[in-house]
C-alpha cells in the first residue's frame, strides 16, 4: 500500500494534474496551490548556491510557470503548530495528576516517527503524543477551509500540493483522519520530495539559477512578505525550544533568552534544563533517529523516562536531514548538511505569536484560541495497529 501512494503522490501525478487541469471546460477547473517546506527550501538553495530568499522566489516563479495559482511556505503554518504545542504543554503539565494528561508529552510532527509509535507501541505510547497536527497537516486545513471560503470555492475545487524533506510526508497526508468525507478530498492532495521537484527541474529543462524571480504569496489569512521567514529553534521545528520557554514564563514566570542544549548519550540526544536554586523545574529532551527513539521507549516502559517534553523525530540529525533531501555528488554528507543547516538559518526568525495574521486567524477563522473549530481543525488523532491472530488491525 505504501508503494502505491509513492507512485501515486508523485511529480508525475502532479504534472499529469496540472495538464488536466490547463485542458478542463471553464468552470471546472481547479485552484492549484503548492505549499513549500522551509527544510526543502534550504536544500535547494545548497545545490543550487543560492540564497533562500532568491530560492524562496524563484521556486515560486518556477510554480506559476508550470500552471500554479499560489505558492505558500508551510513556515506560516507552523505558526499554529508551535502555538496549539505550547498551549497544549502547559495544559498537561498543570493537569499532570490526570493519566489521560500524560507525561512526557512527545512531539508530533513527524510522521515517521508516528508511524513506528503506532505500529510499535500502540496504544501504550499514543496517550503521551502531543495532538497537534504538523505544519503540513495545518497548511492542509488552512489551505482546504480557510482559503476555500476566502474563494467561495469547495475543498473539492482546490489541487493542494506540499513540497517536504521525506517521504514519510505523502503518508501522513493519506491518512483518513485527513480526508473530508463530505467532498471526498484531502486536505493535501499531493506531496513531493525535495528530490522530484529538483527531478521536475530537470525534466523540465529549467535552471532555477536563471529564472527571474517572481514575488511571495501571502499566506492565507496572513500577509505579504518580502523574504521568507522561520522560527528558531533548529532546523527539525524548534518545537523543543518553543515549548521550553513558552511553559517557563506561564508555569514559572521565568524568562529564557538562550535556549542551552546539552549532549547527551550523542549528538542526536540533547538535553534542555530550566533550574531554580539546585531543583529542576523542567526537563526536556531532544531524541533524533531511531537508536534514540528505542532508548527513549525503553526508558518510558520502565517508568524511568525524566523528561517532560521530547522532541521526537525519525531521521538523525532531524528534518533538514531527511530521506528527501537532495544530495550532492561531489560534496560530502556531512559537509552539505552543514550548507543547509546554515542556509536553513539564514532568514529573519519571528515568534509564532507575532507573525502578521496569526491573530487574526484565531479570531476570523477559529471562532478563538481553545474553541471546538481550533480543536478540530488544528489537532488530530492517533491509532494503535495491534497484532491479532488474523493480521494487523487499526483501532479507531
Ligand atoms: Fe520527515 Fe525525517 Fe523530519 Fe521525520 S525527521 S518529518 S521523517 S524529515
């Protein structure tokens, strides 16, 4: 099944989509929109030598030229999936004598590693994962609900495409909790990889270097920029580090400017502190790659987990590392991960709270911040896979 959504959620898909699309009778054609991740944007910009501004906009040029209508950058939504984490960590911590509150709470961006938690450790793991859906997931709401209203168009009559740093991306954008029944589409019809749209590049003869720049897009509901934006916090997210401060000022009234990680058993497993005369108010933890990830489980099982927040994700090194990213014959792995992480870094950062529009969205589009439409529209479920005697069932 998984082989199938890959050829199906491909560029060729796409393009097929986007000639189908030139060719339907008036009226029925659709509005295309493209979606980009921030880590697919810095790995471009790496290969190509460009800068993620000059990337950000010749991507965009590029799109439109192919019968794009819009190009958005899912750092926007990312916006609303630091703040519902952040929202959704205080709220647990305070209500930590509650199993159904548990702690740790685990981060949920990435698929990969929600893919195994559920397969894995069903419904032992599922209560300690945060809610919140990924940047993907809520540019897909954003994108099917939102912006359709704004067009007075049905999600139906919307082709939403994401560009992002792996695979496990095309799964999560299959799953049925993000499917609306009533029109029969996804909230994200298609994703590709960084590499196939490098592969569309060069299928369609075209140098990202020499094309003319076009202008940003404002995001649905937000508004225009000049360059792209990102948050800080590393290149998987910086859900770790906005979590972190956010609970230390509400829980403790305490300030953190510098976010100070510490390694671990390896690179890849960073521990975050907050402390107050010798006692240990918070503990967080970064755990990347799958080693980590089994230790961590381990750790959980036994009850000996110290944390209260874990940044999960699947690749080592995280996102701007994954199986989607473009390699480069003649640099180095290691040294090309270096390119991107300091292109990665090279944009303007800004508080999700404080990027224009957010606000308001909560207002105009959520009916406010913990409404039942912001619950339903910003978080998602999860399902434990168990082994019965017949095979593999799905609990929903
Ligand atoms: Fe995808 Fe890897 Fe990031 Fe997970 S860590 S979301 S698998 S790129």
């Amino acid at each position: 099944a998984e082989t199938v959504l890959i050829t199906q959620q491909s560029h060729e898909e796409f393009r097929k989509a986007l000639g189908a699309n030139k060719t339907a009778a008036p009226g029925q054609q659709k509005l295309v929109v493209v979606s980009v991740s921030p880590q697919s944007r810095a790995s471009l910009a790496a290969r190509l030598q460009l800068s993620p501004t000059d990337t950000a906009r010749k991507l965009t040029s590029f799109f439109k030229r192919l019968g794009v209508h819009l190009v958005f950058d899912t750092a926007f939504s990312r916006n609303f999936s630091l703040l519902e984490s952040q929202r959704e960590f205080v709220r647990r911590f305070r209500g930590q004598a509650d199993s159904a509150q548990a702690l740790p709470v685990l981060a949920s961006a990435c698929p990969g590693w929600i893919c195994y938690a559920e397969k894995t450790h069903g419904s032992f793991i599922i209560p300690h994962i945060s809610t919140a859906r990924s940047p993907q997931q809520v540019m897909g709401a954003l994108v099917k609900d939102f912006l359709a209203q704004q067009q007075h168009l049905t999600p139906d009559q919307i082709y939403h495409v994401t560009v992002m740093p792996c695979y496990d991306k095309k799964l999560e954008a299959s799953r049925p909790d993000f499917f609306n029944q009533e029109y029969q589409t996804r909230d994200v019809d298609c994703v590709l990889t960084t590499g196939e749209v490098f592969k569309l590049l060069e299928e369609e003869g075209v140098s990202l270097s020499e094309l003319e720049p076009a202008p940003l897009d404002s995001p649905p509901g937000g508004v225009s920029a000049e360059e792209p934006t990102s948050h800080r916090g590393g290149g998987s997210g910086g859900y770790l580090e906005h979590v972190f401060r956010h609970a230390a000022q509400e829980l403790f009234g305490i300030h953190v400017a510098e976010v100070t990680y510490r390694p671990l058993r390896n690179k890849d497993f960073q521990e975050v502190t907050l402390e107050q005369e010798g006692r240990v108010l918070l503990r967080f933890a970064a755990a990347y790659g799958l080693r980590n990830i089994q230790s961590l489980v381990q750790k959980l099982k036994r009850g000996r987990c110290p944390y209260h927040y874990v940044e999960v994700m699947a690749c080592p090194a995280g996102c701007l590392n994954g199986g989607g990213q473009l390699k480069a014959p003649d640099t180095p792995g290691r040294e090309l991960l270096q390119q991107v992480e300091r292109l990665y870094g090279a944009v303007r950062t800004e508080a999700p709270e404080d990027a224009p529009g957010v606000r308001e969205l909560y207002g105009r589009w959520l009916q406010g911040e913990a409404s039942e439409r912001a619950g339903r529209l910003l978080h998602t479920r999860y399902h434990a896979v168990e082994k019965t005697s017949s095979g593999l069932s799905i609990r929903w």
